[in-house]
C-alpha cells in the first residue's frame, strides 16, 4: 500500500472513530438526564438507535519539480476541478451495539411498601430481557442520598439529612429459585416525614429504583 492511501484509510478511519465518539457522547448526555421528576414519577428517556452519514472527500498530491509527491491530504469536496485531485463519496449507518452484544441482559424490578411502623418492604424481581427469572443472582442494595435530596427538596424547605437509623437491612442480597429477594427499610423516628427516600438495587451496571416516603403509617 502506498504511503498516500495508507494516509488517506488513517483520515477517514479517524472521522468515523470521530463520528462514533461524538454519537456515544450525545447518548451519554441523554443517559445524564433525571430520571424521575420532582413528585418521583419516571421521566421518558432516550435512546440513539443509529446515525446515517454521508460524507465528501477529497484527497489532493501536491508534487515536487522532480516527481515526488510532498503532500497528501483529505479535505471536504469543492467544486473546482484539478489535475491532481481525486474525489470520492462515503455514506454509511453507525448502528449502536445492543447492551450485552445482543444477548439477554439482567432486567430488574423493585416495589417499595409504604412506611408501616417505621420500616417499609422492599421487594425485587429479577429477569433477564428473554423473560427468563435469575435465581441465586446476587443483588447489591444501595440509598441513594443525592436522589433522595432532590426529591425531598420539591416536598419541603430546608436541607436534607438522612437519619443515621435510616438504613436498609440488608446491603446484599440473592435471589431465591423464583428470582425473587426481599429486605426492609428503616426509617429513623428522627427522619422527616416528608422525606422521599430512594433506593437503588443493581446488578453491575444495571439497576432499578424505588422513591420511599418516610411518612409513618399505622
């Protein structure tokens, strides 16, 4: 391969990684957004499938007087013509790689109970995206107290302060037979009751969350 197509195949190879790079980023962006609104009810979210491209390049030799080719280089077409310029098209689709290279990916549920007496049910299901149940699957549980301030916040002035008796039973877990694991919440007597608590189980990269009240009944 000569040095002037080995230079142009880096060029474009570098604008689609470019392009790749810059698709990835706007998806993160999206992924930033909350998740929840002020009351906690979910938010839509949004997923780039794919970005069609079509792009125009040109690449241009400049000679020295005895032959030799000094400079090669890609730029977007123009319309002159010149002796020395080759012009070419590419159009194609970025398609964005399923979670998992295409292969089921962990898929979970949470349901919260109310604060009964100071503690509420927490219960999990977990599958898998081709509905198969994941028995003994391990589960981490987590309060998450940024989440938990924010939503607290559109309740009631003030600062939020997370009861230091305000704490899941249990940090980990592990599905039964059913994919099915369950613990508690408890809630600080000292813990606001307008509080909104937040918790968060996952598995890996992939979670779910719940948004507890911290207002006792019963």
């Amino acid at each position: 391969m000569s040095n002037e197509s080995r230079f142009v195949g880096n060029s474009i190879e570098e604008l689609l990684a470019a392009l790749a790079d810059g698709v990835r980023g706007a998806q993160l962006a999206l992924n930033a957004t909350p998740l929840l609104d002020a009351s906690g009810r979910p938010l839509a979210t949004y997923q780039l499938p794919f970005l069609d491209f079509s792009i125009a390049v040109e690449m241009t030799t400049a000679v020295s007087a005895n032959g030799k080719a000094v400079a090669t280089f890609v730029a977007p077409s123009a319309n002159t013509q010149t002796a020395s310029a080759v012009r070419s098209h590419i159009a194609g689709r970025l398609v964005a790689t399923p979670p998992g290279d295409g292969l089921p990916v962990p898929k979970l549920q949470i349901l919260a109970s109310a604060n009964v007496g100071g503690e509420a049910r927490i219960d999990i299901k977990v599958a898998n995206t081709a509905g198969e149940l994941l028995a003994r699957q391990p589960i981490e549980l987590n309060i998450d107290d940024a989440a938990s301030a924010q939503l607290s916040a559109a309740r009631r002035p003030g600062s939020f302060v997370r009861s230091s008796a305000t704490r899941l039973a249990d940090a980990l877990l592990t599905t039964g037979d059913d994919g099915t694991a369950r613990t508690r919440l408890l809630v600080g007597s000292g813990q606001d009751g307008r509080d909104v608590i937040v918790v968060v189980v996952s598995i890996g990269a992939f979670s779910a969350r719940a948004a507890v009240s911290a207002e006792v009944l019963g």
